[in-house]
C-alpha cells in the first residue's frame, strides 16, 4: 500500500510540474504574441487619426468608416493590453512601484478622464471624498488602471442617463476605502461566482454593445491583492452594482 501510494504522489507531483510548465509556455505564448500586435494596431489607430484631423476631401461614408476603424483598432489595443497585463502578472513580472498617493486627486484625475465616455451615454459620474482622507502607498499607475477598470465597468453597465458615484472614505483599522456604484442591470449570486476569473463571461450585456475582454476585473483583483488590499463587490440583478476597494494606510 505504501508502495502504491508513494508511486502516486510521484505521478502527481510529476504531472503538477508539467501543467506548470504549460501554464508557462500559455502565457509566454500569449504574451508575445499580443506584444507584437501592439506595434501595427497602435499604427492603425494613428494612422486614421492624421487622416480624420487633415482637411482631407473624404465623403461622409469615408470619414464614418475611417471611425469605425479607429474605434475598433483602440478595442483592439484594450484587449491586447489587457493580455499582455494578464501574462504579466500570472508569470509574476510585475513589480509595483510604491509612492504616497493622495487618494482625492487621483479620483478627481481617473473621473474627469472617464467624463467623454459617460458623456456618450449621458452618464453623470458623482464624486464623494472624504476631506481628511489618508494617504496610501501604492503604484499610482496601477492604482489608476483598478480604479479606470471599475468605473469603465460602471458606465459600461449604467443605463443612458443614469448615473455612477464614485466614492472614498477611511475607518479606524479599516484602511481606506474606494467604491464605485452603479444603478445598472446588476448581477445575479450565480454570475458574481464567475466574475473575477480570467476570460469570465458573467452573461450580462452592456447596455450600449460595449465589448470586453472578460481579464479586466481579473488584473484589478489581482493588482490591488499585491499591494496588501482587497476588492470586494455586491450587486443585486436589475438594481445594481458596488465595487470595493480597501487599501491599507500609507502612514
């Protein structure tokens, strides 16, 4: 018996290091081949972007369609950026950059920079800091890409007209606090189960046809559990979605 079992965890251990081994080749695999597409979409995208912003003698079927193609080669490029970040961060690549970061300005930052998007679907983003808000020690760029990632999920959700709070406070021995509320078609226990694994479809549609890559939610877990925090989320179908994320202090 002792023999059998002893066979058997060999076998195991050996087949664990070869699906490790896989994994590693995937996102190698992955990682290049989104690397080398960024180089000819980003082309594409300024490519139509010089020729829409010439005076150019383009009929109105021509300049539609050159933005069909600018918008479409930048979904491209999201997803292809959203690769590479996940092959990054699964073969342990990424490395943060620490810095203190007063929370409100970032808001203030990541909100008006999400101010077009909401514009088009006639989104009103509502901005609540706390005044006396700590700072946190985090990677500001990371920490920007989490927080753009929840309220591009947020809009993409919100029914026109609608609105998105984006809200920051702090408690004793609680760290700080970043949420962002939405009013949306909300999510069922059952699609929260399936909502930050890598490629997850949760079965909701955006309401104005935006595409997604399914890795966004995955990185941001992924991003904020590497600076010591954690993202949480509650929603109730047809009513609405909270994100959560708490960060220890900077202090």
């Amino acid at each position: 018996v002792n023999n059998d079992l002893a066979t058997a965890q060999r076998q195991l251990a050996k087949r664990n290091a070869e699906l490790r081994w896989l994994n590693e080749q995937k996102n190698e695999l992955l990682g290049m081949a989104a690397h080398d597409l960024r180089n000819p979409l980003a082309a594409v995208i300024a490519y139509s972007e010089f020729i829409l912003e010439e005076e150019v003698n383009l009929s109105t079927e021509q300049s539609n369609m050159l933005r069909r193609i600018q918008v479409n080669g930048e979904a491209m490029l999201g997803i292809v950026e959203d690769v590479l970040d996940f092959s990054a961060i699964e073969s342990g690549t990424v490395r943060l950059d620490p810095v203190e970061v007063a929370l409100g300005d970032l808001l203030n930052d990541v909100v008006e920079s999400s101010g077009l998007i909401a514009d088009k679907k006639n989104i009103r983003i509502v901005l609540a800091v706390d005044r006396d808000l700590p700072p946190v020690l985090a990677d500001r760029r990371k920490l920007i890409q989490v927080i753009d990632n929840l309220i591009s999920n947020a809009i993409k959700f919100s029914h026109p007209g609608s609105s998105v709070t984006v809200a920051a406070g702090s408690e004793p021995g609680s760290g700080v606090w970043i949420s962002v509320t939405d009013r949306g078609l909300g999510m069922s226990p059952e699609q929260l189960e399936r909502l930050f694994k890598p490629f997850g479809r949760v079965g909701v549609q955006a309401t104005g046809g935006e595409k997604s890559t399914g890795l966004g939610l995955a990185i941001a877990r992924r991003i904020i559990e590497a600076h010591r925090g954690r993202i949480e989320v509650e929603s109730l179908a047809g009513e609405g979605t909270t994100f959560t994320v708490v960060m220890p202090r900077g202090e």
